[in-house]
C-alpha cells in the first residue's frame, strides 16, 4: 500500500515545508496577538499613515517583489513594520469606519482557510466550507424572518450584494433583459443617501445611472413613506416601471433606519419588489432590544446582510436573502453554467447559478466560527452594547457648548459637529487624526458637513468620547 502511494507521480516532493509553516505562523501569531493587545489598551496611539510612496518604501515592498527575500529571520521586524502601518482596529480611539472589529473565532478561521484554501463554490471543491455557507443563510432568512422557500449566496461584500438582488429583481421585471437587454422604461425607486453601490448597480444592469428615481427623504435622509405614492404616480406619468424600490437599516450617512414596516406594506400593496439594504444594521435582528429596529424588515423581497460590519467577521462575507429564492436562480441566465453544473448537481452542489463569482472564498466559515464560539446571544449582546454606547456618546456631546448631534443615535453611528463651517469640520478629522490620535470619518447630510463615528472597538469608553470632546475644544481654540 505504502509502496504504491509513493509511486503517485509527485507524492515524493512536498509542496510545504511544514516546519517553516509553523514557525512563520507562530512568529505572524505572535506578532498580532501583541498588535491587538496593544491597541486594545491603547498602548500605541492610532496615528496617521505616511504618505503612500514614503510606506512603499519603508516596507521594501519594490525590492521584496524584484528580488530581495524574506526568512524566518527577517519575517519578525519586517511583519512589526506592516503591523506599525496597519489600522488599530481594536484601538478605543479607531471610530472611523464601518469595518468589523474582528473576533478571535473568525480570524482563525481565516488562518485555516489561508493554508487549505477551499473556493467552495462548487460542493465538491470545499465540502466542509460549502455546507457551513449553506448553513450560514438558512440561519440568516430565519433571522430575517422568512418561511421556507427562502435563501440566498453569501458574496463578496455589499456591494456585490446589491448588484446581485438588483439582477434578480430585473429577471422579474424584464426575463428576458439577460438576453435583449433592457428597454428603457425600467426604473429603480431608492432615497438619495441610499449607499452609491445602488445606483453602481443600476448603471452596471446596462439601465443608466438616470433609472434611479430619487424619493422623497425627510431632514435625516430617511425615506418618507407618505410620499411614496406621489413617486409612483410620477413613474406612470412618464412610462417607467418600477423594477425595485430600496429601503435602508441603516444607512451608511446618518445610521438611521427607514420605516421598513410603512415601506413594505407600500411595496405589497403596489406588487413592487422591496429591497431592504440591512447591510449595516441586520446585526441588530440578533439583539433583543435592538431587533425593533429592523421591524417590517420581514416584508422585503431581499434583503442584504454583511457579516463583515457588525458580526465581526474580517472583510469580506455578504449575505444575499431572498424572500423567494427561486428567483435568484433566475437571475443568471447563461445556459453554459447549466449545461456544465447540471447533471452533476445532486452529487456536487453549486452555488454558480446564484452569484457572480466563479471561485469563491470560505466566507461561510468567518460567519459560522463566530456563532459556534460565541452563539447569536453573545453576537447580539456585542451590537447591543456598541448601539447603547452611542446612545450615551450622543448625551456627552449634546451636552457640552458648541457641539451639535445630527440626531439620536439608532445604530453605532452617530454625526456630530462643533460649529457649523463645514471646511472646519474636515479640518477637525485630519488634525485629530494626526495630532491627537482619533481616528474619525465625515459625511455629508442634506448637504451639510458633519464628523461622523462608527463605534465598534469594546474598547471605546465614555473617557474615550470626553477625551476626543476636549482635544476638538483645544484644536479649536488654537
Ligand atoms: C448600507 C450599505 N450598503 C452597502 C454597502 C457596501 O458594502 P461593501 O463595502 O461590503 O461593498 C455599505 C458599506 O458601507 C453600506 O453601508
């Protein structure tokens, strides 16, 4: 036995040094296990990167890619000086984006996925990695609230979430756009804040940019559900058919969630196909006193939910639900899938007639790590905790002169200002940024500039906040 598997043509030479494997993981382990701790407890500031030909060239990325090479030796200070110029997303002070604070579950599963590499797209080509995928989203259309008969693909992003329920929502409308294209009567009903992956989206559906049909948004950007008919009446009026109408929880500007129950009940009751872009906030479905948010979310036709904003998984790992998920297998309409896939279907499972991608990582197990360690209870305990946080972070800055909150807080973002100027506010982000260590965005809302923070870091406090308020009033008095 032994005789004849060495006789395998290759099965003499190994692929992998395995000891090299484990001593370059242990330093990589090390090495990170320091960078988090030390930005968990603020021990090394969040700082401002050097502009990006100075980084290229403290990494010696241009002489490692032509020649020079890395070991064991050089591996340790070389991956030091990457971890230097990395964002500290465990940091109290990193309250930029809306990028997951990773947990230890899913970034192992990362470091598995890394080594055995299983594109699972095809059962057979990640059996384990394809059915924690399966898994992962009849849980989430539970969640959602779904009978059976529902389902989706995890995606890489949101983005491609969109793209992905928009294509299925234009089988409906059009079936045969996949093969004519489209006429130009087509349109998409969305509020003008909606995240710009939308309009992407329908301007990549070969529709036009213009397709998009802006509805009518009240001073927080939310939908207003009182003048929806109006739109409809003005899409009627001018020969355009509504192919989908896009609602957010929540949305990317402001945090603030649309009235998903009026919206919905519009939707049904018009046969339009309701699209709730939950990227950002269906974390909150796991979260007792939070799920309210997502109320009539369970109306939609699709939903979109990334894992890779509030369940803590690393980028990337995006859910595509549907209501009906015969009509995702609608979407994609190339018959050379179907004639490759087809009959070996029952004994190798695809997922290539539901999504974009042909190969595919391991998304499902970055969801999946995290709920077998921790379970939907401890993912929802963390949501709960970062949206009450901002909730009281809301409190600290109304309460002090000269800061402004845009509104009360319905998620773990929040836009504050101090002052109105707007160029004033951009000012603020860059120099807290590079003087005082606090990493915060900024947007625009109904036209106005505002400072913006997503609060995902545990490690952001109440002194946190008072902190970066007292550094904004000395940069502002200087
Ligand atoms: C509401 C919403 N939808 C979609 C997206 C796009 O997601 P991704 O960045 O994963 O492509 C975002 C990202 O910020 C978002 O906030």
């Amino acid at each position: 036995m032994t005789d004849s598997l060495e006789s395998v043509p290759g099965a003499a030479a190994r692929s992998w040094d395995v000891s090299e494997y484990e001593r370059l993981a242990g330093i990589a382990t090390a090495a990170v296990a320091r960078f988090v701790e030390e930005s968990q407890g603020a021990e090394e500031p969040v700082g401002a990167p050097p502009p990006l030909p100075e980084l290229i060239g403290k990494l010696r990325l241009r002489e490692l890619v032509r020649g020079e090479r890395l070991d064991a030796a050089t591996f340790e200070p070389w991956l030091e000086n990457v971890l230097t110029h990395s964002v500290r997303l465990h940091h109290p002070a990193e309250i930029a984006h809306q990028v997951s604070n990773p947990d230890v579950p899913a970034a192992i599963a990362d470091l598995i996925q890394g080594a055995i590499n299983q594109p699972m797209s095809i059962y057979e080509m990640g059996p384990a990695a394809h059915a924690a995928e399966r898994v992962v989203v009849e849980w989430m259309t539970e969640k959602v609230g779904w009978p059976a008969g529902s389902g989706g693909v995890l995606t890489h992003g949101g983005s491609l979430a969109n793209l992905t329920v928009l294509l299925a929502a234009r089988a409906v409308a059009a079936p045969d756009a996949w093969v004519d294209g489209v006429d130009g009567t087509l349109c998409v009903l969305a509020p003008p804040g909606s995240h710009y992956s939308v309009k992407r989206s329908v301007a990549m559906l070969g529709m036009g940019e213009r397709a998009v049909v802006d509805l009518e948004v009240d001073e927080y950007e939310r939908i207003v559900p009182e003048a929806l008919g109006d739109a409809l009446d003005r899409c009627e009026a001018e020969g355009r058919r509504p192919m989908a109408l896009v609602a957010a929880a929540c949305a990317t500007s402001t945090g603030l969630h649309d009235d998903l129950a009026a919206i919905g009940t519009f939707c049904r009751e018009h046969g339009i196909w309701f699209h709730v872009d939950a990227a950002h906030g269906a974390t909150a479905l796991l979260s007792p006193e939070h799920r309210h948010l997502l109320k009539g979310i369970e109306l939609g036709d699709s939903t979109i939910w990334d894992a890779h904003k509030m369940m803590r998984t690393p980028a990337l790992a995006a859910a595509v639900l549907l209501r009906d998920e015969r009509r995702l297998e609608a979407a994609f309409r190339q018959k050379a899938a179907y004639l490759i896939y087809e009959d070996s279907e029952e004994e190798s499972p695809s997922l290539l007639e539901r999504q974009v991608e042909c190969t595919k990582a391991a998304l499902g197990m970055r969801i999946f790590m995290n709920l077998a360690f921790r379970g939907e209870d401890g993912i929802g305990r963390y949501v709960g905790e970062q949206y009450d946080k901002t909730a009281r972070f809301h409190d600290l800055i109304a309460a002090r002169p000269g800061f402004e909150c845009l509104s009360r807080p319905e998620s773990n973002i929040l836009c504050f200002r101090h002052g109105r100027d707007p160029d004033e506010q951009v000012r603020l982000r860059e120099r807290l940024l590079a003087e005082r260590g606090f990493h915060l965005s900024s947007t625009e809302v109904n036209g106005e500039r505002w400072l913006r923070m997503t609060i995902t870091a545990p490690a952001t406090s109440d002194e946190t906040i008072e902190g970066m308020l007292d550094a904004i009033e000395e940069l502002a008095a200087a």
